[in-house]
C-alpha cells in the first residue's frame, strides 16, 4: 500500500513538472492582474488567476521575522519555523482527515502522499508560510487542512529540539571556520550596528532558546488580522477565498488587531571603518557596504538600474570591467542593494589572491566613488534598460517567480499594477535619475570594508 501511494505521489510530481515547463512561455508574455481584498479576519488576500496548469502555489507572510528577535535569543523566529516540521497536537475536537496527533516522520509521509509540499521559513522582516498543491478538489483540501493543522498546532517536541539546537550549533561553529561566513558576519555587525539586522544566531544564543520560548512567539505571532496572502494558480476568487479561510481558520482572532512594537530604523555610518582579520586562506574575502535605502524608496527603479551599471549586471558592469578584465585582481566581482523595511545593506564583494587585496580594494572604493560623483554614461544607461527589460520575462516565467513577485507587492503595499508597469518604470529613468539617486543613498568616504584573509 505504501508503496503504491509513492508511486502515485512522485507520478504526480512529474505530471506537476511537466505542466509548469509547459506553461512557462505564457508566463513571460504578460504579468496577469492582480485581484486584492481583505478577509473579516482582518487578512489581506492578493491573487493572480492563472487556470493554464491544474497547480496552486500559497504564500503567508507575517510580521514575525528575526527583526523582532530578542537580541539574547538570536535566531528564535528562524528556529521556532523550523521546528514546525516537527509535529502537531491532535484535535481536540476530532475533525478534519488529520484530527490525530502526527510525528515529523508522519508529517513528511502524509506531504508524500499528497504530492505536496508545505514549508515555514523566517527572514529578516516577515515569517512566512509556504503551499505548493496541484487544484484538483480532493487533493487541494486535504492540503489545505494538512497545513492549517500544522501552522496552528505544532506539537514542539523538546526532544528534537534538542537534537536540533545540537545540529544547527555544530553546523554554525563549523561555518565560523570559514572565510566567506566570517566576512559576512564581521560586515553584517559594522553596518547594522545594534539593529536587530546585524544579529545572527550563535551556539550562544540558541542555547537560551527553549520550547517554551518557541510555543509564546508562536502564540503571540499568529493573528490573522496580521496576516499578508499570496495566491498564483488554478482558482476563482471565490475559491481563493474559501481556501484563505480554511488556511487561517485555527489562528487565534481577537477583537481589533494589537499593533507590534515598532523597531528602530538603522543609523547611518558616521564614519569609514576598514577591519582586516588574517586568515589562512588561498583567498582573501571583501566586502564594502553601508546601510542602503528602504523597499518603498521613490528612486527604487534609479537605483536598480543604477546598480546594474555599477556591479550587478555581470561581466557589463564597471566594476567587474576595472577590477577584473582591466586588472585581472578577481575573477568576479559585484554590488547589490538589500532593501527592506528598513535600510538594507549596499554591498560590494569579491574574492581576490592575499597579497593583492590592498590593491583590489582600493581598486572597488575608487569606481564606486567615481559612479556616485558622475552616475552613468548613456551607453551604459541604455545598454542596462536593454538587459533589465529583455530578462523582465523571466522573473515571472514559473509559478513559483510569479509568487514571489506577488508576495513582494503584497508584503511592501506596492500598486497592483506594478508588474505590468515595471518596464515602463525602467524605461523612464534618466541618467540624472541614477546620478541624484546614488548620491543621496552612497556615501563612499564612509563606508565599511572587511577583509578576511588579507594581510592585516
């Protein structure tokens, strides 16, 4: 019987595959509108209707992420969501087809069966939940209900957290041996200074994690009132409706909706600060950065387009022209922005050989300062908006891009028609656009820069 119920599962993975390779060309040829509403519940719900495969794909996003975690406790939101694979509590009521109590292993069975697939996850600002179910009806619901017991009734058993907190420890001390960890971590605590963005979970931290701790922020987190949905497949609005109830049906609710406590903007470099940390290592790991801008920043599509000229278009952009191709100091080398709600890093990175990381720095420092004292040529303007709007397409070329996109609309209270406007947005900005832009984000004569494996 078993068996019979994995073949049937993994025939369905297949039919689920080949469907979505098959629709993948109609993705890119238009983003489709979305419909928006808010539940009584208080839950805001985004769908975008696409019948073209029989497939569902769910997002709930919450303001739980690890912003909101105890500086002591570093790593709470990403733990407590992890451990919510780890079984539920029975029903007490008896209903639904899961009323009884499920361990980890009859958890990831039934997920089989159903050729489905849930997954909890947290970030630096939202907790999220995330389905992925073919729509046929019986399949759908069993899905459906599968995943609501889990959201709301993890079991939290303390032996495998245990076990857990042991593993994750084992595997953070293990990546502290390392170059590439280490620089992130040392550049993560300069730029963010005391804002939760610069924490990160430690053996430490995760040893005053218990399973109390993990059943309060599940308690105090889970409100539908609070909750953001993001829907891309095969339903009706009516039936995203009914299936966003039955998904959020067991959270608490309460009168009103309690506002969280608010947490700090981060604070602005007041000075530059270059920290060299030797290292035996046949590379030398860079990183220069400051705190960047917010997602709902006016110049968002300026300084997207802005970065692509300056290190996020690949082997295009200048500085992999003046670090690499001009000086052969890396092999690759790039920049980007990480916005959020609130001022997420600007950062440049590259690896380069010991001896040579005085020079590629230097190197990195001087195009940036360049870029943000004169902005972009007109062949780079155009040459960027060229690449940007031909690989539009394929941002939302797959049901699981489109989800992401829709999320991202969703969580950051972008216009509904943002998608479909996205490549006008581009298309608009100037090169004066991208000049006033990055000079009113970058400041280069304060900035961060962290080299692991250098000579100090």
């Amino acid at each position: 019987m078993f068996l019979l119920l994995s073949l049937n599962a993994l025939a369905w993975r297949r039919t689920a595959l080949a469907l979505t390779c098959w629709a993948a060309a109609s993705w890119a040829q238009a983003s489709l509108p979305i419909q928006h509403w808010t539940q009584p519940s208080g839950a805001r719900v985004y769908l975008v209707e696409s019948h073209a495969i029989p497939m569902v794909d769910v997002q709930i996003d919450i303001d739980a992420g690890s912003r909101r975690d105890p500086a002591a406790q570093a790593g709470l939101a990403s733990v407590m969501a992890g451990q919510m694979a780890n079984g539920t509590r029975a029903d007490p009521q008896g209903q639904g087809p899961y009323p009884k109590a499920m361990d980890e292993n009859q958890i990831g069975e039934a997920w089989a069966d159903l050729g489905a697939s849930f997954g909890a996850s947290a970030g630096g600002d939202r907790m999220s939940f995330g389905l992925r179910s073919l729509s046929y009806p019986d399949l759908l619901a069993k899905a459906v209900a599968l995943a609501a017991r889990q959201m709301a009734h993890p079991a939290f058993p303390e032996a495998l957290w245990l076990r857990d907190r042991e593993r994750i420890s084992a595997s953070i001390r293990e990546s502290l041996t390392k170059p590439g960890t280490l620089v992130q971590h040392r550049f993560a605590q300069a730029v963010y200074g005391s804002h939760p963005y610069g924490q990160r979970a430690t053996p430490e931290t995760l040893g005053r994690i218990g399973v109390q701790d993990l059943k309060n922020l599940h308690a105090q987190a889970l409100r539908a009132c609070r909750a953001t949905v993001s829907v891309v497949g095969a339903l009706t609005r009516a039936q995203a409706d009914d299936m966003v109830q039955r998904l959020l049906a067991q959270w608490p609710r309460e009168s009103g909706c309690p506002s969280l406590p608010p947490v700090p903007e981060v604070a602005p470099l007041a000075a530059a600060q270059s920290l060299n940390q030797p290292f035996d290592s046949a590379q030398a790991h860079v990183l220069i950065g400051q705190p960047g801008y917010k997602r709902t920043d006016p110049d968002f599509f300026a300084l997207l387009v802005g970065n692509h000229i300056l290190g996020g278009g690949g082997f295009v952009s200048r500085l992999t022209e003046q670090v690499r191709e001009k000086r052969g100091l890396s092999y690759s080398v790039y920049s980007y922005f990480s916005p959020g709600l609130h001022a997420g890093a600007f950062t440049v990175g590259l690896q380069t050989r010991p001896d040579q990381a005085k020079q590629a720095v230097a190197v990195a420092q001087e195009v940036v300062q360049d870029f943000v004292r004169q902005g972009p040529t007109e062949s780079e303007l155009t040459g960027a908006k060229s690449n940007l709007v031909g690989g539009f397409a394929l941002r939302i070329d797959s049901n699981r891009k489109l989800l992401d996109n829709v999320a991202n609309i969703a969580w950051n209270r972008l216009p509904l028609d943002y998608l479909s406007g996205w490549t006008r947005q581009i298309e608009r900005v100037s090169a004066a656009d991208v000049q006033r832009a990055m000079a009113r984000v970058l400041q280069p004569e304060r900035m961060v820069t962290v080299v692991v494996g250098g000579q100090s």
